[in-house]
C-alpha cells in the first residue's frame, strides 16, 4: 500500500458505537500552562519538522456542520495526549485470522492506528507466510481516558503488541532468546518502523539486544540501526526506547495525521456542543487558598469546583490535588504534522559498492518512501 493511502480520510470502519466521551482530565499540572495544556506535536529531536502537510486540516464551519448534523461522521479523533486525552469516536479492532485480540473491551482506536497495526502484521505474513497470530492487547477504552494501570493508551493511538514465539502463545510472554522467533518480530519492527507512522516503541533492553543482534546478522545497515536503537544518544529520543515493564509485549506509539488534526480543531468545536468534556488542570492546595482564591486564579466558580470534586461543602484541604474546570480552552496549537519516516538507506546494488560494503550506506536516510 502507498503511505499516501494512510493519510486519507478512509470513512470505513467508522464504528457504530455511541458518542461517549471521556470525562477524565485532559490537562494534569500543579502550575497550568494552557499553551501546553493539549500536547499535540510531540516532536522528537531525532526527527526534523516535516516539510509536507499529512492531512488537509478541515474548515471550522464545515467541522461544525458536521457536529450538528451527524458528529460520527467526523470519524475516530485523537484529542489530546496520550497520558491526558479522550478518543472520540471509537472504533474496534476488528477481528482476523492473523491475530488474536486479549480484551475487546480495551481494543478501541483510531482508523489510523488499527490500520497501522493490521498493515504491520500483514507484512509479516507475506515475508514469512503461515506465521502463529499475534497478540493485540490494549489500546484505548471505548471512551478514550485512563485504562487500567497505564499512564497512557488515552486516544487510540497507543498498543501493546506481542511477540511472535517459536510456537504460537494465547497471550504476553516474556521474550528470551530461547523462545523468540526473531525473524519474524524483527520484521514486525521494520514494518512498523518504515510502513506506519510510529512514534515510538517501547521495549525492554534485553529484547532489544536480540533484535538489534539478528537484524545485524540479516543485513540491516548498522547506522540506521544505531539510531533506531538511540545507540548514539544513550537511548534518549530513540524511536525503541526502554521501559520497564516490556518484557513479554512492545507498546507502540503512532502518529494520527487525520485523527490529531481533526480532532485538534474539533475539540472546542464538541465542547461548545455538549458532545466532549471541557477541559481540567488539577491543583495541589497550599495552606491558605480558598475555593474562592482557585475560582479566582482559574476564572471558574466555586460551585463549578465543588462539582468536580464532589465536595459537599466549601472546605479544601492543603496538600490535597483537586480538579479544576476552566472555562478557556487552551488557543489551537500550529496544525499538526507527522514527522518524516527513519528509513533504512536504499541498499546498494553496484558491484563496487558489493565489494566493499563499508563504503555504502553510510548515510541515513530520513524522510517518505
Ligand atoms: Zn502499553
């Protein structure tokens, strides 16, 4: 497929579920900053500003006829971050022969994202056919927000996805040497690497060095490695980092060029509608301030406040974190725009460049294909 093919508006799919919305905060600070309230171009260093737009940003008006008459026509939205954010719109991942879901409950995303992951696992099965189903476990809740013990799956565009095994497994299972089928896990990498838009991958260090290893012994340009892994910066801005915690799954992160975009001007556009939560800070209490002083410093009113909290009388405590309404959505951000792709360099081809592979790729190549 022609990446040209993931940013169009694809109105498939679009899922028949309810519009439900998230009433989780969508900014969390002690000291707001509204500028920074909804965080949608996390750029990492490593990636330079794109040149190209991803997706035509809609008109205003035409958002909020399309609000009025029919808002699930707007299609899946990624609104906000993924540690504070809501999906609107959800969609499920549908079922495949190539896969096996470990929640339906918790497998809603964006047309963007599930595209992503079943393009991915597809590739795979073209290189190596008759491969085990993977694991898909969570992305989102259907109403967007926090999902169990995670910080982030918040707005479709997060998924933890598992290994493939010498044999196939019904769920996560800690990755060893022993048991991985690397050829096939590595390829699951690349093609998310150079066929979707991904922001990042999560993995833990020892996968990791497996990966890293056999894709070396497979050929893979070792400078284009040595970024992917961030083996030049200590890991920091690398697109495979290490958290804890991913030793039996990979969470991988994507860009949405449509659902972040739309969703980015349509924000105050279902706010004003009634049809998405308005957005929140949170305030840890120092002694002395009142509701009255929050009211003030916020420019919300007291029983706005206690409303939010739940708080039967007008006593708050210091130390204490409460949510605050505000009544101004932060200004829209610049239109978002998904950085270019990190590919591999082309391989070389000349019998000169055979004969002497050192000097061939020696540089990255950082944009589309
Ligand atoms: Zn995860």
């Amino acid at each position: 497929m022609k990446t040209s093919d993931n940013r169009r508006h694809r109105p498939i799919l679009v899922c028949a579920t309810l519009l439900v919305v998230a009433v989780g905060s969508l900014v969390e600070a002690d000291q707001p900053e509204l500028g920074g309230a909804i965080d949608l171009s996390p750029i990492s260093a490593l990636f330079p500003a794109a040149p190209e737009p991803t997706a035509p940003s809609p008109s205003r008006e035409g958002l909020r006829l399309l609000i009025q008459l029919d808002p699930k026509a707007l299609g899946p939205l990624s609104i906000g971050s993924p540690n504070a954010g809501l999906l609107f719109n959800p969609q499920p991942m549908p079922e495949g022969d190539l896969w096996q879901i470990r929640n339906p409950r918790e497998t809603y995303g964006t047309t963007e994202t599930l595209g992503f992951i079943i393009k991915a696992i597809e590739t795979v099965e073209a290189q190596f056919p008759g491969s085990p189903r993977l694991v898909v476990g969570d992305i989102s809740r259907p109403d967007g927000g926090r999902l169990n013990w995670h910080a982030s799956h918040q707005v479709g565009r997060d998924v933890d996805l598992g290994f493939y095994h010498r044999s196939e497994v019904e769920d996560f299972l800690r990755g060893r040497k022993s048991n991985l089928d690397l050829p096939r896990t590595w390829a699951l990498v690349r093609a998310l690497v150079t066929e979707t838009d991904v922001h990042r991958i999560f993995l833990d260090r020892s996968v990791q060095r497996y990966l890293y290893s056999h894709a070396l012994e497979v050929g893979e340009n070792r400078l284009w490695l040595d970024v992917l892994f961030g083996r030049y910066t200590g890991g920091k801005d690398a697109l495979i980092q290490h958290v804890r915690g991913h030793r039996d799954h990979m969470h991988v992160r994507f860009y949405n060029a449509r659902a972040q975009e739309w969703g980015r001007i349509a924000y105050p556009l279902l706010v004003k509608a009634g049809l998405a939560p308005g957005p929140t800070v949170t305030h840890r209490v120092r002694s002395g301030e009142t509701l009255s002083h929050l009211s003030r410093r916020y420019g919300t009113s007291t029983r706005a406040i206690r409303r939010a909290n739940g708080l039967r009388s007008t006593m708050i405590r210091a130390g204490r974190r409460y949510v605050i309404p505000i009544r101004k959505i932060p200004p829209e951000a610049e239109p978002f725009v998904v950085p270019p792709r990190l590919l591999p360099p082309e391989p070389s081809t000349t019998a000169v460049e055979r004969a002497a592979p050192e000097a061939a790729g020696t540089s990255v190549t950082i944009g589309r294909p």
